[in-house]
C-alpha cells in the first residue's frame, strides 16, 4: 500500500507504507514538503491540513467533531475535502490514499 503527495504545482511523490500508517506521519518521516503538523498529530494545530483525493474519501473514517471544529483554522482555506492529515490512517486491505497538498499551513 502507499499514500501519495499531490503538491500544488502537480508533482507527486508515492511513499510505501504499512497499515496503521497516518498520512501526517508517512509525510513528516519521508520529508514532504507542506505537512507542518505543529501540534503532532493531536488534532489540534491544522496545520497538517490536507485536500483528500475524491477516489479516498470512501477509504477513511469520517470527520470527528473535534477534527471537524480544527479543519475551519486551516490556512489555506477549508474545501468539502479538506481533513487533518494526522487522522487519517491507512486502513488494513486499503491499497492507496491520495491527497493534496494545499499552498500554505500557516
Ligand atoms: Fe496538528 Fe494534525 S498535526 S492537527
């Protein structure tokens, strides 16, 4: 499995990663650019905001209330697809995430 990177000038980066794996987490660990996550995966810091591929939403959890509160911080602007990437996890049996990146975190 593996969670790809859509930086916002088009270029991508795929990165393997195992089950359990959070996209905030496989991005920090492999120096992609534009994952900020100042608060470390709290929830609480937005600034691991990403725009979640419409081919991945039907493989994540949904919104929690309290990521659904800290989404409306977002720097760059909340969009329908907009999620914290520290909560979204590689699910067992799901082959790909892909997500944007958006143009600034803070
Ligand atoms: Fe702070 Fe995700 S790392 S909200």
């Amino acid at each position: 499995p593996q969670i790809t990177y859509v930086q916002p000038d088009g270029a991508r980066r795929s990165i393997a990663a195992a089950p359990g794996a959070t996209v905030m987490l496989t991005a920090v660990s492999n120096n992609i650019p534009g994952i900020v996550a100042e608060c470390g995966g709290a929830a609480m810091c937005a600034t691991c905001h990403v725009y979640l591929d419409e081919a991945s939403q039907a493989v994540v959890a949904p919104v929690s209330e309290v990521e659904n509160e800290m989404l409306d911080s977002a720097a760059s602007g909340r969009r329908e697809n907009s999620r914290l990437s520290c909560q979204l996890v590689l699910e067992p049996g799901v082959e790909e995430i892909v997500v944007h990146i958006p143009s600034h975190q803070v």
